[in-house]
C-alpha cells in the first residue's frame, strides 16, 4: 500500500501577516497548494516609541501561530520552518517575544539572514521564469530590508541584504503628511549613496521584481490585477514609477489607500517603497523590471521540496 503523502510546509510571519502554506512533497504544486491560510497582523500598530512589541501584539502572535500549528497538524505535516521577518527579528524585545511564543504555541520561530533571504528570492524567480530566461537579477523590497541577487545558474553568484526596506525608510524619513520635493531629493540620494556601496555597478540579466511592493507599484502603475492570476505579465518601468513618486508625496496615506493596488495596511509606507524601488532599478541598471509572484516563502518552499535533507521544525500537538 502506499504510504502517507509526506507534505512540508513553510509558516511566514511577517508585519501585515501569517501565512501558512502547505505543499505535498511528491506531487504538489506551489500553485495549488494544499493548505493556504493567512491570518491578518498589524504589528507595525504594536511597536512603541522603543520599538518594542507590545503586549497586544505579542497575543496576535501567538493566536496566529496557534491557528497555523493546528492546520498544519491537521494536515499531517511531516516539515514546517516557521520563520519571522524583520519586524519581529529588529524589535527590541524580538528574542523574547520569540521565545513568548514558542512557549505559549509551541512552535519556535526562525529567522533567515538577509543574504539567505536574497538566495531564496533568486531560487524562486529561478523557478518561475525558467531557465530559458538566462541571467537574472532579482530585487525584493520589504518592510525592514532590501535584497539583491544576481546569477546565471541555480544559485546567484552575488546575494546582498541592505537595511533599507519601506517601513524602515517611513520610520525613519517620512509621515503620514505630504511630503516635500527636497526631503524626497535627500532620501533618493541616501539611498543611492547606500546602495552604492553594495552595488558597485549595473548587474546584467533580466530585471525580475519580487514582493508586495512591486506587485502594488506595478498595479499603481497600469498592470493587470491580481485577480486575473499570477501568471499574467505583469511589469514596472522607471518612467512610470518616476511619475508616481511625486503624486504618492503630494497625498497622506489615506488618501493613498484610494489608489489602485495600494491597500490600507501598506498605504502608510507606499511612497518609501517607490523611492526604494527606483533608486534600486536605477542603481542596477534597468528601465524595466518583470514582477515575479513569488518570492522568499516560496523559495523556502522550493528548497524544501527539492532538498530532502533540509531539516525543518517538526510539529506535534502536545
């Protein structure tokens, strides 16, 4: 008889979400997986003056954490990373939080360094555009870093992480009111000066944009929704992106959330995402970049599949 399907999974914990996604090892496909569930978070609403997770947010943790630990128990889970992004990863309180919820909901949370998040990024855009698509270079933007990989085979043979994500730059640089031509000139070369010093010049290959910011600046700019599915073309020129930055600056973040692609809960930091974005194509060297839907969860997934020996946490229901 044949065995039991043996699934991974991987548990995404990041600002705005939670998300859990499980894929049968043998005849799965990232594209219909077989558990998918996100539970909404707002941690950028928990952080204090300190920077530190308040109390609140640390019981939306655990509650979310909980949530996904049961679905994935239920769905006989034989590996699941669970893993946290920067916000939880920077807070100042971050390791005790982690440890408030491995204690409470059973489930010990990891956390990937930049240069790993980079590799993982590459494999997945690696995997969605095929090998046909020749050299890459992969940009992903978000909420606490940004990260760069460039190669031509199966693992990028440059991977960098740089401190310079939307909600870091809107913490940072920015409000909730209109913001100046001169504050944006300022933060426009800081960031080119930063990124500089990284890239020390343009990387050649296909130009691929991974993460929520692209897609939602691609959709600001006149790219098919999400509804129509992933696989639809979808792409972000410099020239378009250019012509939104002043009128994202010249609106509060409400007013923002009324644009197309720009949700509520990542309207706040929308205009740093685009300043990032452009001086990220600028600085490597492309007018345009393809939107790839996947990004760091599914190469972790990736990796999973394809890498048996890759350990990961194991689940038990106490």
């Amino acid at each position: 008889m044949p065995g039991r399907p043996e699934r991974v999974g991987v548990l995404d914990v990041g600002c705005f979400s939670a998300q859990l996604v499980v894929v049968d090892r043998e005849q799965g496909s990232l594209l219909h997986p077989e558990v998918s569930h996100k539970v909404r978070l707002r941690m950028d609403r928990a952080l204090d003056e300190h920077g530190r997770i308040s109390r609140a947010g640390v019981d939306q943790l655990v509650a979310a954490v909980r949530e996904a630990r049961r679905l994935a128990d239920r769905a006989e889970v034989s590996t699941l990373v669970p893993f946290a992004t920067s916000v939880i990863r920077d807070a100042a309180n971050g390791a005790e939080v982690m440890e408030q919820v491995a204690a409470r909901a059973g489930v010990g949370l990891g956390v990937l360094s930049g240069p790993e998040e980079a590799r993982l990024s590459y494999l997945a855009a690696r995997r969605w555009f095929g090998w046909a698509a020749g050299p890459l270079v992969v940009l992903d933007v978000g909420g606490g870093t940004v990260e760069v990989a460039a190669g031509v085979a199966e693992t990028p043979e440059f991977a960098r992480s740089m401190p310079l994500g939307a909600r870091t730059l809107t913490r940072e640089w920015l409000d909730d009111a209109a913001t100046s031509p001169r504050r944006l000139r300022e933060l426009r070369s800081y960031l080119v000066d930063r990124i500089g010093l990284v890239l020390p010049e343009a990387l050649d290959g296909r130009a691929v944009g991974c993460s929520k910011v692209f897609e939602q600046l691609a959709r600001l700019a006149g790219a098919r929704p999400q509804r129509e599915g992933p696989s639809v073309l979808r792409q972000l020129t410099l020239t378009d992106l250019r012509s939104w930055i002043p009128r994202l600056a010249s609106r509060s973040a409400r007013q923002r959330a009324r644009l197309p692609g720009i949700s509520a809960h990542r309207a706040r930091q929308s205009l740093a995402g685009a300043v990032v974005a452009e001086a990220l194509m600028s600085s490597a060297g492309h007018d345009v970049v393809e939107i790839c839907p996947w990004s760091t969860r599914e190469g972790l997934l990736l990796s999973l599949i394809e890498h048996r020996g890759r350990s990961g946490d194991r689940v038990r229901v106490a």
